[in-house]
C-alpha cells in the first residue's frame, strides 16, 4: 500500500513538472501531499484500535483528535490518537479508561507512562494525558472503576469495584496501554513508567510490589501505602480539628494554627544555619507547644493546646499506645480540617468494613483506635496497603523508585515515607534468613540498631529508591517551599522537565542512561509565571546545606550534605512503621 502511494505521488509530481511548475512549488505541493497522506493513513490505523482486546478490556472507541484541543478542561497542543475502553476484571467492574498516542512512530519517544489519581476520586486525569502525549508518551488513565468525587457513596455493597480502586485498575488499563500501542506502532513499548501522588503515591508502589513486571521508573509522592492506617489517621484528625461533624466549625482558627507557625518558625528556622522561612529538617526542632498553652502566653485554650498535642502525637490508642505517626512542627498553617474527614473515610469504613447505610455509620461516635482500629486494619490492607518492603521482582529487573514527600504533609503524615526508607535497609540483610528467624530479629529491632545498618544496607537500597524530602511543601505540593517537581506534585514548564528539575525525567535518566539522581532541583513561580525560587533536595538522609554566600533563592548556593547523627536519629515512630512493613513483607503480588 504504501509502495502504490508512492509510485502515485512520484507520478503526478513528474505530470507537475511537464507542465512547467517552478520546482519550488512542485516541493510545496509534494510536502502537502505527503502529509495529507500520512495523517489519512494515521486516522485509519487509530480507527483500527477498536478491534483491540485484552483478557479483561475493550477498545470502544478511537479516533485522531487534531490540535488544539480541549478535553475534560485540559488543553491539548498536539493532535494524537485518542483510545477509550472498558476493563472489567470482574462481572461488576466498569473501569473506564484511555489511552492517548502520538499519531505514528516518528512521534512517540517509545514510552509508556500510566498516571495514578488521588484520594476517591473518580475520574480520568486529563491533565496529565495531554502533558504526557504532548511531551512524546504513550499515556493512559482511569477512573479506578467509579465517576464521581471524593463521596463514598459508591464504596456500598460494591466489594468488587473497592478491589478495582484499590488494587486492580491500573493492572487492567496498562495492559491495554501496551497493547494498543503495540497495535498501533507494530512495536512494543520500551520503557515503562508509572507517576501518582496521595493515593496515586499508594498506587505507585503497589505498582511495584504487587505487579512488578508492569514498570521500569516509578515515581511515588506522599504515598499512603500504610493505607489503613493513613485512613483512620485521617479519621483522628477529623475527630480533633472538626469534632462536631464532618464540615463543622474547627476546633482551631486558622488565625491561631498560622501564629503556632510563626513561633515554631521564629525556634527552628535558623537550626539549619538560614533563616528563610523553612525549616529544611523538621526532626531538629524541639519546640515545646505548652509555651503558648495557659501555662505560657495563653495565645492557646487549654482545650486548644489538646488539639495541637493529638495532632503531633499521631493517631494512639484509648490507653495511649501510638499506632500511627503525625504531623510535623512547622506544618500547622497547613492543616486542612475539611480535607481531615471530608465525608467520604468515615463513610467507607462504615459502607466496606461493616456493610452499614442505615443506621450511618458515624466514625465520630463508632469508632476507636484500638480494637476497631486493629478489624478496619484487617479489613482493608488486602486491597488496599502496599507496605512491604520485599521489592526483589521488580529492581532484580532493574526497576527504579524515586519516591518524594512534604514535611509539612498533615494529610499524609511523612514518617511514613522514613519509616517505609528505614524498612527497605532492613530488609537488604533480613532477606537473607530464615522467616522465624527474621520475625525474631524483627520483634528486637532497636534505634541504634536501625541507626548502624542503614549506614551499610543503604547503600544497596540507594541502587534502586531515593527519598527525597521537601521542606515547607503540603500534601502533593502547595504550601511555601518550592515543590513543582512534577510526579503528581505541581507541573514545572516544559522547559524545566529535565533529570534535574523534574522527578519523571530524573527516574527516565536512572533508567534508561543509568543515572541516578544525586539531588533534584525543586522550583516554585509565582502567578505569572515566573521563577521565584530553587532549592535543591537531597536523597535521605542528606541535606540541602547553604554554603554560606550567595542568593539564597538559587539552588547554586546549596550542596547536599549528611546531617550529624543526632539530627537523623531513628525515632520510636520510626520503629512503628519499620516494624509495620517488615512484619508485612509477605504483603505481594499477584493481587488480582
């Protein structure tokens, strides 16, 4: 066919040049032809895709979509073949999907990138679609088996659909990613990626622990992969911020969350040698909250001074057992008492664990954080956690995992990112032995004991995870400190997503180049776009470290350092988590 094309186009350009075209003219007619070609053959082979199946997907519609282009609210720059379907993994799943092409070969980079969502949400993202096909991917999303929002109305009598959510969509759509990119290009693709913040944070390393031959680059922000204890963290949070009902008064002004701030900046700003409005190492600053309770300057009620307290501590049991770490000093100007307990954890824990619509299921009245805590526990990590630190089937394949979090994360709390690092260096010499002889050492794991072989095991764990950890940066970005690294954090320019600005272009670097990332170059920019600041972070346990002389808003004048022990020290939260994935690590695929 594409032989007749041609001898077609030579024929009529020689018929030109008989009748005495100028041979500029005769080059603009071809060019024209050709292209006019090329997009015709492009719009029949995308067609073709609907013919594309898999075990559980179909293909229910494809057509080229030319540029510019608005869809779903996000701009598109480059026309592309656009593929919807359905995966149904089981007789109630209704995944909706798609899968966004460069329109031929020549346009596609040869790489595959599936994007996660955050929280419930239930919706295709957009967003990052048109980026990724724009930038050369090959790029897929889902609605994780449900439309809607945050609600959690569809969570009842739907077991199956939460599996899709929790533990299945992902799988299905990149299959049918590779599949119709493998029908389209007559090409595999060659290199794999998966991004995800929040849940799409949980979702990326599920990727990896759950599914390993599906990716080669991961990018994991704030992941929730305790997810059970994230949720009911979420439900102590909205229990002490809005204590009356979901959407209620809070229980803290925002006016005295943002001066607890300002004093907690004005004791620790300075402990990293910068006074900048960042504390670059949370972990370093001591400052006792009862100075402003009735006993110091008042500026807090008593019952105020509880909440802050319940807030640091993390989520702990009727008789005072920690069961989940919390929010870090500094964070608290960021604490989102809706985002707490938005009307939807409560809810699922009532409509999934306990079957319950009528009477509610009311979390404020229902709950507690020993016995309850410990059945949702079990309930849900099936389908939904992605602690362990067992990731052999995925790096013996050479897989990569940058994985990144906010220190002022109340969402999130970011011990679990340390904790979950911790656990992987533990694991690089518990694999070795015996599972009753490793659950024994588990059990007797100790600080200095942690402390000392992280030393050693992390640097085979630094083959294949860094965590880097971002100052003065909330939940997925947003807050002071420059976050916009992309990976489900805020987007850079397209001309900052290079390996050194920008966190999918830094694990495309490890992957393909075997370059890993000895820092990445956080930004943030103000309403109009413009650079306002860059800061280096550093894979932990290193530190940014200003060098004394130069604009502090450069990233130039910062180098990467390790902290003195004592500002790094392995904490009793620490050992929580460590000891929560470890006695987990046969929490492992294949999860269908």
């Amino acid at each position: 066919m594409f032989r007749q094309r041609a001898s077609m186009k030579h024929s009529t350009i020689s018929r030109w040049r008989r009748a005495g075209l100028p041979a500029s003219l005769r080059l603009t007619l071809g060019l024209v032809i050709a292209t006019a070609s090329v997009c015709a053959q492009a719009a029949r082979d995308c067609a073709n895709l609907t013919a594309v199946t898999t075990n559980d997907a179909t293909v229910t519609a494809a057509a080229i979509v030319d540029s510019p282009a608005t869809i779903g609210g996000a701009a598109v720059t480059v026309s592309f073949c656009r593929v919807q379907g359905v995966a149904r993994p089981s007789s109630d799943s209704e995944i909706k999907f798609e899968v966004w092409l460069p329109p031929t070969a020549a346009d596609w980079s040869k790489r595959l990138k599936v994007n996660g969502t955050g929280g419930y949400n239930g919706a295709i993202p957009y967003a990052r679609l048109a980026q990724d096909v724009g930038d050369g991917f090959v790029s897929a999303g889902s609605n994780m088996g449900h439309d809607g929002g945050e609600s959690a109305s569809w969570t009842l009598n739907r077991p199956e659909v939460v599996k899709d959510w929790g533990l299945r969509a992902h799988y299905s759509v990149t299959i049918a990613a590779k599949a119709v990119s493998q029908a389209l290009y007559g090409a595999p693709v060659k290199y794999s990626y998966f991004e995800g913040c929040s849940n799409g944070g949980r979702q990326a390393l599920l990727m990896a622990q759950a599914y390993p031959q599906l990716f080669d680059g991961i990018v994991a922000g704030a992941p929730s992969n305790f997810y059970p204890d994230v949720l009911m963290w979420l439900l102590w949070t909205g229990k002490h911020l809005t204590p009356s009902a979901p959407f209620g008064p809070p229980s803290v002004s925002v006016a005295k969350r943002q001066a607890v701030t300002q004093r907690v900046l004005q004791a620790c700003d300075a402990t990293d040698g910068l006074v900048d409005r960042q504390i670059t190492n949370p972990r370093a600053c001591d400052f006792d909250i009862n100075t402003m309770g009735p006993a110091g300057d008042s500026t807090l009620t008593a019952d105020e001074l509880l909440v802050f307290k319940a807030m640091y501590a993390g989520t702990t049991s009727e008789s005072g057992v920690q069961r989940y770490t919390g929010a870090r000093r500094g964070s608290e100007s960021d604490w989102n008492p809706l985002f707490a307990d938005n009307n939807a954890y409560g809810p699922f824990v009532g409509h999934y664990v306990y079957s319950l619509d009528t009477p509610p299921f009311d979390s404020r009245r229902d709950i507690n954080f020993s016995d309850v805590y410990d059945y949702v526990k079990q309930v849900v990590t099936p389908i939904t956690a992605a602690p362990s630190p067992d990731l052999r089937a995925f790096t013996e394949r050479g897989g990569k995992i940058i994985q990144y979090h906010g220190w002022n994360d109340s969402v999130v709390p970011p011990d679990g990112s340390i904790g979950y690092y911790y656990a992987l260096t533990q694991f690089e010499w518990l694999k070795y032995l015996p599972p009753p002889v490793a659950d024994k050492l588990i059990e007797s794991l100790s600080p200095d004991l942690v402390e000392a072989t992280s030393d050693v095991f992390g640097q085979a764990v630094r083959e294949y995870h860094r965590l880097f950890m971002l100052p003065a940066v909330g939940h997925c970005g947003l807050s002071t400190g420059p976050s916009a690294i992309g990976g489900g954090a805020p987007e850079p320019p397209k001309s900052f997503r290079n390996a050194d600005t920008h966190v999918v272009s830094a694990v495309i670097g490890w992957v393909e180049q075997g370059v890993a990332p000895e820092k990445i170059v956080a930004s943030s920019f103000d309403a109009n776009g413009a650079l306002v600041r860059q800061r280096p972070v550093c894979p932990y346990p290193a530190l940014a470290v200003y060098d004394g002389s130069g604009d502090i808003n450069s990233a130039a004048s910062f180098a990467c350092k390790v902290p003195s022990p004592k500002d790094v020290k392995v904490e009793p939260g620490d050992m929580l988590h460590i000891r929560n994935a470890l006695t987990q690590r046969e929490l492992i695929g294949p999860k269908r």
